[in-house]
C-alpha cells in the first residue's frame, strides 16, 4: 500500500511540474506566473480541487508519442472566491507551449459542463500558441466543442477570460465569446494571425504589441474590458469583479456587509454641475458618491471614455452603472460609446443585475464618420439594450438630455422603473443655440432678436419641469440625496417582475 501511496505522490509531483523546471524558469523570466501558480492566488487558499491532473494526449504523429506529459497543458477544476464557487482552467504554457490538442480541450469542456450543470462562473487563464499544430484536424475540432459551449453558456451562468501570454488564431475566440476579457501589459497579445504573418500576407509590419497587446485592445479595439500591470494584480483584480458577479443568471445578485448608510446625503453633489452648461465636470464624482463605500469596478475604462460603465453596490447589492461622462466629447453617444455601454446593458440584464443611469447627453455625435461608420445602427444597439431590459432600471438626468439621446439614456418611454431629473436638467430636443438657429432662421441676422429667442426656449425648455409635467420624470430631487433616492427606489424595485412577449430570440442590430 506504502508503495502505492508513494507512486500515487510521485505522479502528482510529475504532473505539478508541467513542462520542467527549465521552461518553469524562463516563464518567470518573462515576468508571467505558472498556471498553478496562477490558480493560487486567484482562488481561497486551500480551495481549489483539481480534475484530470493525469490526462495525456493521444497523439502519435510527429514523434508525439514520446512526449506525453501529464496534464496536458491546462490545469483544470474548481474552487472558491471569497466563499462562492468559481470554475477554473489554466493554460500551461511550459507544456507543448499551451497549445490546444483534442485531450487539452476535454478537459476545458468538462469543466465548462460542470460549471453550467451546477451554476457557477467560469474563469478561463489563456496562455497558449493556439491549435496543436500535431493534432491538426482534432485540435480544431477541440475548439469547436469550446466555442460551442461559450455560446451555450453565454447568458447562463458568467464567463471571465484572463489573456496572460501570446493568444493566436482559434485561441481568440473562445475569449471573444465571453463575457469579459482581462489582459495583462507587455505579456499578452491577442491576434488571429502573428506580425509574421501580416507581414507575409499585406506587407504591414508590425510589433506584437502595436497588434495585439493590451493598449490595442483596451483603447483601440475594445477586444477587451481592461489591462493590469501584472499577474498578481490582474488576479487580485478578477477576484475583486466576481465579488459583483451573480453565479448565474438565476442566482440574483450577491448580497454582501455593508459599511455605509444609505441615507448618507453629499451636499457637495448640489454644486457638481456648473453654472455654465458648456463646462465640463467629472461624472465618475456622482458615481462614487453614490456608491458603497465609494467602490467602483469599471468596465472598459480606457475605451471610449465618453460613456462610464461599471459595477456599485447599493445597500451590498450590485448594480451596473451606466454614466455619460461630460468630460470626454461633452459626454455625447457615438458608435463606439453606443457599442460599449450596450453590451453591458445586456450583461447586467442577462444576469438580473439592476442598472443605474446618470444621463448628461447632448446627443449623438454628428458627422460623416459617424454615419458612414454605422452610428445609425450603433446607436440603434442602446436603445434596443435599454429597451429590452427587464431589471429594474433607474436614471437619473443631471443636466443634458437632448433629443434622441434622451429617449435612449433608459427615458421612462424605454420603461425605466424611476426616472430623476437634478434640477438643472434640461430635457429638450437639443440645445437652446441649436434650437434657435433652426426655428428662427430667419432672425440669424439680428443678434438682439436671436438672443430674446434663445431666452425664451431656455426658459421653457432648459429645466426639467415640461417632461416632470407630463410624468415622464418621476420627481425632480435634491443632487445631495440622490444616494437616498436611488437605494430606496431599488430596494422598492427587489420583486419586480416583467417579461417581454414569447420570441426565440431578438434581432438586435448587430
Ligand atoms: C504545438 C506549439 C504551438 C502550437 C507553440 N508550441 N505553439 N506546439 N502547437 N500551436 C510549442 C513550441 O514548439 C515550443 O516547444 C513551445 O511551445 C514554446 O514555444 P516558443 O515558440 O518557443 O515560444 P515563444 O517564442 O514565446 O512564442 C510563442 C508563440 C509561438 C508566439 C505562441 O510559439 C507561435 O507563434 N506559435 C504558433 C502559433 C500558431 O500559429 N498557432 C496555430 C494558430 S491556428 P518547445 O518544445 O521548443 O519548448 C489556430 C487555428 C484554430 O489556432 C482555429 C479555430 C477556429
């Protein structure tokens, strides 16, 4: 039995050591972690319980039969985050440079089976040269079962992917069909062909980096939802956003100790908005004074900063926030703020997670790149998101809502649950300047006459008190207290309970 016992530890030992002690080290050199390593500090200690440590591939061509290390490249299995069970695997890039054989992607599957069987997130670490070259067809046909079970699960239960090295061809899509992407800067690249390749096919050279790493991704592409400057903080990062997560889509929202009141009022926020309606000002103030203890996990940070999107807790509960921020192109919607703040919308509604909106839009960003980039259709995607969502919604308008960005920013026509104005909003079909030029064209010559006209449209439309009129503003509140509003109307929003008419499913303009 001894014997057994110690054979049974020997292998263990084998497998814990992936791809040796030499490529261990030249991981570290690289600043990156192992896959178990990885795996420690993201789950609790002592949690993680691991399947199909002693799986092997199957392959014979290439000599592969000679090179069969246990595990196989992926470390697999499940866990805890601060209590909550989280379904993990880990590419070992030390073995066979993490490539994806038939076997490899078994043992990603069955994890991902668990985890929609039993309700729990999955967090999948990338790290990994793509298909095994060896494998050829099986290797593809590896990834397929993945990419068909992203889809599958896609709604039902979280999705998280962590980039932490090279991600080539097959091995971009399974992340690009989850929920959030993490990348980490100067060690991870996402791309479906290599600079080499570019360089090969259009002639175009360039580094990894400008291609595929983490600043590409996170400003430019928005392939992904935010970069860490390294392993241990993007870890440490990813525990903090499952913090907010539900464990899927029938869980409801975590509820977590609070150690904030809800009444707590801010008169600072009474003064938050200018006196001039041009001057900018930092929406990302109003969120985190509204929020718990003024924690805010933003999403997609770096791109398209003229919309704020990200996670609060209210009274321990999270909400999705979403915020036009006045500091980037006046806060307005274009294609890419549209893009961004509806895939969101979509995730919080997908999981019951309640949204909060802060509106101070001056409209849709006009002009020719806008409309022959699709703005129309882009557009188009928030108000469908908006209009969709069952959860409860709530929104707040701190000053601009003008014209068609007023009925998209969740406008109570998009069945918001409670819809607040400051009373410095001014909900009107566009500013007072713009209104004039159109429908007193032809007083343009005389200044005295155009000012009295834009005088009187201020005074009738720049005010919340029209759209409080006909009810499409529930009340008009205090900026101090918006905190108290906003966690009373949620807390009075827990049962609500709304379906859309039977469909399949949607057409959302994609
Ligand atoms: C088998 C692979 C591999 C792969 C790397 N390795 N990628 N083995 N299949 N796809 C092995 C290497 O042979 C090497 O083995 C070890 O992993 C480490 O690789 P290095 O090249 O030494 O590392 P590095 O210099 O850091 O470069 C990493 C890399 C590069 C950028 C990922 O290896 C690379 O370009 N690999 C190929 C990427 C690729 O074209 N993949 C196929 C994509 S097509 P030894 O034994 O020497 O340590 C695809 C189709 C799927 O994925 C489509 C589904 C829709």
């Amino acid at each position: 039995m001894k014997d057994i016992l110690q054979e049974l530890e020997n292998r263990r030992q084998e497998a814990r050591l992936g791809g040796g002690a030499a490529r261990i080290e030249a991981q570290h050199k690289r600043g990156k972690l192992t896959a178990r390593e990885r795996i420690e500090l993201l789950l609790d200690e002592g949690s993680f319980e691991e399947f199909d440590m002693f799986v092997a591939h199957r392959c014979t061509d290439f000599g592969m039969e000679k090179n069969r290390p246990y595990g196989d490249g992926v470390v697999t299995g499940w866990g805890t985050i601060n209590g909550r069970q989280v379904y993990v695997f880990s590419q070992d890039f030390t073995v066979l440079g993490g490539s994806v054989s038939a076997t490899h992607a078994q043992k990603i599957c069955k994890i991902m089976d668990m985890a929609m069987q039993n309700g729990a997130p999955v967090i999948g670490i990338n790290d990994s040269g793509g298909a095994r070259i060896q494998e050829g067809v099986d290797s593809l046909a590896g990834y397929g079962e993945v990419f068909q079970r992203n889809i599958e699960a896609s709604g039902v239960v979280p999705q998280i992917s962590l980039v932490m090295g090279p991600c080539a061809g097959g091995a971009v899509y399974s992340p690009a069909m989850t929920d959030f992407i993490f990348m980490v800067r100067d060690t991870s690249y996402m791309f479906v062909t290599g600079p080499d390749v570019v360089k090969t096919v259009t002639n175009e050279v360039v580094s990894a980096e400008d291609l595929g790493g983490a600043s590409t991704h996170t400003r430019k592409s928005s392939v992904a939802d935010g970069a860490f400057e390294n392993d241990v903080e993007a870890l440490a990062e990813l525990r903090r956003l499952v913090d907010f997560l539900p464990l899927n889509n029938r869980a409801g929202v975590p509820v977590r100790p609070f150690f904030d009141t809800p009444d707590r009022v801010e008169p600072s926020l009474d003064t938050l908005v200018p006196d001039n309606p041009n001057m900018p000002y930092d929406m990302k103030e109003l969120i985190l004074k509204v929020a718990d203890e003024g924690d805010f996990y933003e999403i997609q940070e770096d791109f398209a900063r003229n919309i704020i999107t990200g996670f609060i807790r209210l009274e321990g509960r999270s909400v999705g926030v979403v915020a036009n921020q006045p500091m980037v192109l006046a806060g307005c919607l274009d294609i890419d703020s549209s893009r961004k703040a509806a895939r969101f919308v979509r995730f919080c509604d997908a999981f019951e997670i309640p949204i909060l909106t802060f509106v101070d839009v001056p409209g849709f960003l006009p002009g020719t790149g806008q409309e022959h980039g699709g703005g129309i259709k882009h557009g188009a995607k928030l108000l469908f998101a908006y209009g969709e969502a069952t959860v409860p919604k709530v929104t707040v308008i701190t000053r601009k809502a003008y014209g068609g960005a007023y009925d998209v920013m969740s406008s109570k026509h998009l069945r918001a649950d409670f819809n607040y104005a400051w009373p410095s909003a001014e909900i009107a079909v566009m500013g007072a300047k713009g209104a004039t030029e159109i429908i007193h064209r032809a007083d343009l010559g005389d200044p005295e006459k155009i000012a009295a006209h834009t005088k009187n449209y201020e005074d009738r439309f720049a005010n919340p008190f029209v759209a409080a009129e006909r009810g499409f503003i529930d009340e008009v509140i205090q900026p101090r207290s918006t905190r108290v509003r906003v966690c009373r109307a949620f807390a009075s929003l827990r049962n609500k309970k709304r379906a859309l008419p039977w469909k399949k499913h949607d057409n959302i303009p994609l």
